[in-house]
C-alpha cells in the first residue's frame, strides 16, 4: 500500500464507479464528514468555502451541492446530508443541555449560517425543529426563572440562617456591663430613693463660705449641688444665698421675687433666720434662705452700723434649728457681704476653674482671708478646693490641676468636676443636677466631692465620733 494513499487497491482501480469520483476526492468527502462533527461551525465553513482541490482548483462539487438544492440527486446531495445531520444533532444537544440566554443566542446564530448550505428538506425539517427547541428553551427558561426566584442564589439564605442562629441572644438590659444599666446605677446612688444616712454626720455644725473674687468659676452651682448632694444622703443642710442676683435661689427652685422675706432682712433688720428659711420641694432637709434685688443696697447701708462685718455671724448663731451644713454664696467680690460671709464662717471652700485667669486672682483672695482670719475671725482657714469645668481635651486643664494640687496638697478634692452642658441646663428647670440628671457625669463628679467633703468632717473631730453617730441615728 502507498504511504501516501491511504485507500485501499480496489477503490483505486475503479474510480468511475462513484460517479466520477476520484480518490482525492472521497478522502475530502471523508474528512468533511468528520470535521463536521468535531469542528465548531464557524471553523467548519470557514474550510469548506477556502477549501480547493488537489493542484489549486476551485471545488468541483461546490456546485453539485448547490444542484442538490434544487432537487436533483446525485454526490452533492449525499454530501449535504452526511453534514447537516451532525450538525443539527450537535446543535439540538447544546441547546437541550443550555438553559441560559446567551448559549441559546449563539446556537441560533450558528443554524442560520450552516444552513445556507443545506438542502430544502434539511431547512425544513430545521425550521421545523427550531420552533420546537425555542418552545422548549422559552418553557426551560420560564421554569429555570421560577426556580431562580423562588431558590435563594448561592445559598444567601442559608448563609442568613446561618449567621442568625450565631447571633447570641440579648442579654438583660440591666447588665453591668451596659452603659444604660451603668447610669441607671449611677442616678439611683445619687438619689438615694431609700432615704439611708450614707453619708456621716458631722460631730458640730459646719459653716462653709463658698468664695472667689472671679465670676463664673461654678461657686454657685458647686453650693448648689453640694447642697442637695449632702441632704439627700440623710444631712440638714442649709443655703443662704448672700449674691444679689439671687442664681442659687434660681437653681433650687426658691422663690425671691421683690417682696419676700429674704437675707436682706435678716442682716438690715436683724429678723431670724427662721422667719426667712424656705424649703426646698422635694427635699425636705434641705433650706434656702433667698436673695433679693434689695440685697445690691445692703452694703450701703451697713457702712453706719457697729460691727457690721458680723451681721451675718449673729443670725447663724441665733438659729436655733438642727442643721450639719451651711453653705454661704458669696458674691464675686470682696465688698462687705463676703466679709460677712468670712467672718461668720469657719471652713472656706474655693472653686477654681481649670484656667489661668482662675489662678490669677487666687492669692489675691489668699491675703484676703488672712486678713480676716487675722483681724476678726481666728477660727478661719482654707479646708477645701474644688477643681471645676475640668475639660480633658486640653492640656491647660491638666497643666492647672497639677499646679493646684502641687501647691495645696491634701486640702484639694480628689474629685474634679467636668465641664457638662447638663451641669448649665439644670438651673433654667429650677432644679440642681442632682435631680434633673442624676445619672450625669457632673452629678456624680458633685456627689463624689460630697462624700469626701462628709468624710473629712468626720475626721475633723474624732473625740466626737460618738456623738456624731447619735445623731446619724436620729
């Protein structure tokens, strides 16, 4: 056998009997029958329509194909059957097999270009065929669309059920470690609803003068608050209110319009304080003794009166009623009415606010203070700072609150009071902070300085501890 002709002896002798077919030939008409199973159709025509015969001729049976289509029989027609039947079983697989949109549009496109090449039976029978695979694509599509939107893609479902079922369950809203729970803990510790004596009694009455020449350093909001801190945690406790404008009367909730018995009257006229007192709702340990217009006009008319840096001091004295604390508000000056305040003291407390125009004036009111202390109340002395409107964010804070504590030591509160825009809302309710957020930072910054200020007076006297235990009892 020639290497180069793969076809056997006989076929070779007889090459008419195929109707003119010669052996190069049917080894095409071979190949063209396999290609048309295994190569893509866009490859296949591409062959089929460059192809040439043996020596550079055109393809002879081009034309018998052509001839084929218009009915006659003959090799074409063997030829356009043997590759259009592949063709359409290849094509119908791949559209039975493909359910998306894409393959179905390229499958299509793929039968209209072979079929150019086809005979009429084959396009009919393909026509009839394609209207019979779009039916079913367009019924496969529908049911595939339904199952898509009714099944979840890639498992989202699942992966939401899954990630639902290791969610962990609530825990209970009044955990410890919530930051409601924490500040519900915080307002009842203020308030103290149980009305228990938490904080100590002092052995004696305490009268403490709440002083700077500075304004707006917080010495009446800190009376304020300190105040209601003391009695709501089983403490009598007593304000006067010694500033003629009258905000700690505002910010307890007082009356002091024109016309109501006020300090006024208790150092011009020298009514009792008994007869001044107002309490405060709410809190039944708790008075204030007003502040009135009329008090701006006070200092004037003492100038004439014998001793009247201790007008004041003696309506203290003449009070008869059972009180632990009482906390004067001074004015932002060092006119008559702090010395009154001064002189009728014992303890002084001194609000610095974390600034430097706080420590400016602080050794102004020092001297002060030693002159009082020196020429007419010996029993004076600084016992207490407080460190208010403490803001963390800035370095000045920090730089101020190590100076005063540097050179104060153990006489400045461990408790430092933030600056709180609840601490300032307070006092347009007619209400301290203890009560109108009790469980504010600001609240329990003024309760903490409270309890410290209790603890110290215990410590003040510690042969009377006895008695100021009676009392706590009482």
């Amino acid at each position: 056998m020639n290497v180069r002709d793969p076809l056997p002896p006989e076929d070779r002798e007889q090459p008419k009997s195929l109707g003119g077919e010669t052996p190069e030939r049917r080894i095409k008409n071979v190949l063209d029958a396999a290609v048309s199973e295994e190569i893509p159709t866009s490859r296949r025509h591409r062959y089929r329509e460059t192809s040439e015969s043996p020596g550079g001729a055109a393809d002879p049976y081009a034309q018998a194909g052509t001839e084929s289509d218009t009915g006659e029989t003959g090799p074409g027609t063997r030829h356009a059957s043997l590759k259009t039947e592949p063709v359409l079983r290849s094509q119908n697989e791949r559209s039975e097999d493909s359910g998306e949109q894409d393959g179905m549009r390229k499958s299509t496109s793929q039968r209209g270009r072979s079929g150019r090449h086809t005979a009429p039976e084959a396009s009919a029978s393909r026509a009839g065929r394609r209207s019979g695979e779009k039916s079913e694509t367009t019924a496969k599509k529908s049911r595939s669309f339904t199952s898509e939107s009714s099944t979840p893609r890639n498992g989202y479902d699942a992966e939401t059920e899954e990630r639902s079922s290791e969610i962990p369950a609530q825990t209970d809203p009044l955990a410890d470690d919530l930051p409601l729970a924490r500040e519900a803990q915080r307002a009842v510790r203020v308030l103290n609803p149980a009305g228990n004596v938490s904080m100590p009694r002092p052995s004696r009455r305490r009268v403490l003068a709440v002083a700077n020449q500075k304004g707006g350093v917080g010495k009446t909001t800190s009376a304020v608050n300190l105040a209601v801190a003391l009695a709501l945690h089983g403490n009598r406790v007593m304000v006067i209110d010694l500033d003629p404008q009258g905000n700690a009367s505002t910010g307890l909730g007082v009356e002091h319009g024109a016309g109501v018995p006020s300090v006024y009257e208790a150092l011009v006229d020298g009514t009792p304080l008994e007869e001044v007192a107002q309490r405060v709702d709410g809190i039944p340990s708790l008075q204030c003794i007003p502040a009135t217009i009329d008090l701006a006009g006070a200092e004037v008319e003492l100038v004439n009166v014998v001793a009247r840096e201790a007008r004041l001091e003696k309506s203290i004295a003449a009070y008869g009623g059972e009180v632990d604390y009482i906390f004067i508000d001074c004015p932002p000056s060092l006119g008559l009415l702090t010395v009154n305040a001064l002189v009728a003291a014992e303890e002084v407390l001194i609000p610095i606010q974390c600034e430097y125009y706080a420590l400016e004036g602080l050794g102004q009111l020092l001297r002060n203070i030693e002159l009082v202390k020196a020429h007419l109340n010996s029993r004076l002395r600084v016992s207490t700072i407080l460190l208010t409107m403490y803001d963390k964010r800035t370095k000045l804070a920090d730089q101020v609150e190590q100076e005063v504590r540097g050179h104060f030591n153990e006489i400045v509160l461990d408790s430092v009071v933030p600056r709180s825009v609840r601490v300032s809302e307070a006092p347009g309710y007619g209400q301290s902070i203890m009560t109108y957020d009790p469980g504010s930072r600001g609240a329990s910054s003024y309760f903490e300085a409270a309890e410290e200020i209790a603890l110290r007076g215990v410590k003040m006297s510690p042969g009377r501890q006895g008695r100021a235990n009676q009392k706590g009892g009482e």
